[in-house]
C-alpha cells in the first residue's frame, strides 16, 4: 500500500532524539528554547513560544487577544475542526466564511461581508502550502491570526507565511511540513502577546494565580523538529518536483488542481485534484494498493447544520488528496499517475 501521508525520519533525526533521552532531561528545557529561536529566525519574527499542539497554539493565541464572550472571530468553513476548537474553549463566537473554489482559501471580499462591531480576530489558514492573500486580509485592520500548519516554508511574494499576521501557529503533528509527533507553536513580533501566551503555557511556580494550561513541548519533540527544521528546504523541494510529475502526468484529463496565483508559492502540503465522483475514485485507487483521501474530512458548516456555503461544499464533494511526501520514491509517483488515468479512462 502507497499510504496517503507518511513520517519521515532519518538518522540524524533519531541522533537528536536519542542526545536528549541519554541526557535525561526530557521535558521543556534548551531544546525548546533553541527551536523557539531557530524557527522565529527561519520565519523572520522576533518571537516564539512553543507548545503542546498547533489546537493549544489556536487557544493560546485567543486568550492572549482577550477573547471570549461576546467576542467574533471568521474562520473558513472548509478547514479542520481544531479551529472551531479553539474559539469555543473561549466561548467565543465562530463566524463562517465561504472559500475561493480556485484557491481553497478564505477572500478578503468575504470576509468583509461579516465583518462586525463584535469582531476581534480572523484566523486564515493557508490551505494545502498555498498562501492566501494574506496582505488583502491584513489591510482589514482587524487582529490576523496566520494558521501555518500546512504552509511553514511557503512564501506570499517573497516573505514566508508567518511573517504577516499579528500572530501565527503552527502544527508539528507526526505528518506534518515538520513533524514532531505533536507539538505547535505560536510566532509575533508583539513581546506582550508573546510573554502572555509564554505565561499561560505552565501552570505551576507562579507568583498570582489565574488558570493556566500544561501547554508544554518536550525537548525530545523539539529535537526532533529542529532536526526536520534544517531539512525543511529540501523537503519543500522534493514535494514541487512531485507535484510538477502529477501536473505533467495528469494534464488534460479534467482532475482540476487549485491555481497558484502570481506571487504565491505552492509547497503541496497536499496535492489535490477535483472529480466529480470522488468517492468512488478513492475506492477505486484503494483497490491498486495507493490510499487517497478527502483533505478535509467535513466542512464546518456542516458540522454547525448551516446554509449558504456552495462554493466549500462543491469542492469538499470533488476534492480528493493524493499522496505527496519527501519519502516518495519517483516510481511510486509514476505509478500513481497511471493508476488515475486508468480510473479516469485516458
């Protein structure tokens, strides 16, 4: 079976795990704090906190913003449930925004159409490893939270995602741009906002109370991330020239794949392709040994029983994800592109 994701560890990954299990200093300690300093400096932020999950990095970011009742923050409908998550631990209320069909990412346009006196935060995804229009979305002069979860080492005209919101947050879970098991963390160039979320990261030792959180990333994550960290490049770089194989290779059979807008860099987190009978196209793959999924398992709206959403509905039916990682052996890339133009009869 060719699986849909895949961890990728080599032997210097497991030679940083392995100094700090023999260290015996397992918990958040200088591993930690390194990641922190080399992944600000990779994105080109002054500061970072790690933490336990890319959701505790979301939850975090919001506390830190004072959100909560009585509080607004737009999401896209058509992204993971850690972001409804979040916002519902600070009881604050989600507002659903419908997607651009060729990017899969959420407009300023859009967002504009629900904007109210009640909104503190838009949190805007960068769906797949392509950047939205992150500058338009910005110029909103509302709170912007980046969700790089999919996109660190992606660039919006020359500048990294990350770099662009008030706040950002990443996921390092195992399958992940860099995967670290679990593990996130939240990046901004504001010290305040920082030391907040720095201080609501450990519960324990502190002079006042308030509820804090365990919140906290081991060494041993770190390590392993910082390690992935220095590959990130090449990663990136192996995933564009198996995508340019699919684009070549599934060109003219009708799977559309998002556009890249000029001045936007794709590094296919996930290669997706849209079909009208997705479902029985999955089944089909899974039948010669190749493992496809939908990229979001079901869109917010749904979840919620909202209207209106036609453009992440029409792409949730079509959108299928095939398989895309560093590890990838090229014959395995050839034979998944003859596996879908044998399914799509070319």
């Amino acid at each position: 079976m060719i699986t849909h994701s895949k961890v990728i560890l080599d032997e210097e990954d497991l030679a940083g795990v392995t100094k700090v299990l023999r260290s015996g200093l397992l918990a958040q300690g200088k591993y930690v704090s390194s990641l922190e300093e080399k992944t600000a400096s990779f994105i080109g932020v002054n500061h970072a906190v790690a933490v336990s999950s890319g959701t505790a990095a979301l939850h975090l970011s919001l506390l830190s913003l004072e959100i909560g009742v009585g509080s607004e923050v737009i999401i896209p409908s058509y992204v993971c449930t850690a972001l409804l998550n979040a916002i519902n631990y600070v009881r604050a209320t989600p507002i659903l925004v419908d997607i651009d069909p060729g990017t899969y990412n959420i407009k300023a346009e859009d967002i504009k159409r629900v904007i109210s006196e009640r909104t503190r935060a838009i949190i805007v995804p960068h769906m797949f490893g392509l950047p939205s229009d992150i500058d338009s979305i910005v110029s909103l002069d509302i709170p912007v939270i980046e969700d790089c979860a999919h996109s660190v080492g992606a660039k919006f005209r020359g500048r990294y995602t990350g770099s662009f919101g008030l706040l950002s947050i990443f996921s390092f879970y195992a399958t992940k741009m860099l995967g670290g098991g679990e593990g996130g963390m939240v990046l901004s160039n504001n010290l305040d906002l920082i030391e907040t979320i720095r201080d609501l990261r450990d519960y324990d030792e502190k002079k006042t109370y308030t509820v804090r959180y365990n919140y906290k990333l081991t060494d041993i994550q770190a390590a392993l991330v910082e390690s992935q960290l220095r590959k990130l490049p090449l990663f990136i770089e192996r995933r564009k020239k198996i995508a340019k194989i699919y684009n070549n290779g599934l060109d003219g059979l009708g799977a559309a794949t998002p556009l890249v807008p000029e001045g936007r860099e794709h590094i296919y987190y996930r290669y997706v392709i849209s079909l009208e009978n997705s479902l029985q196209f999955m089944k089909e793959m899974g039948k010669r040994g190749i493992e496809c999924r939908r990229p979001v398992f079901k869109p917010l709206h749904r979840y919620l029983k909202l209207p209106g959403y036609y453009a992440t509905d029409e792409v949730w039916e079509k959108a299928v994800s095939i398989p895309v990682y560093p590890s990838l052996k090229t014959e395995e890339t050839h034979l998944i592109v003859d596996s879908v133009k044998r399914i799509l009869g070319a």
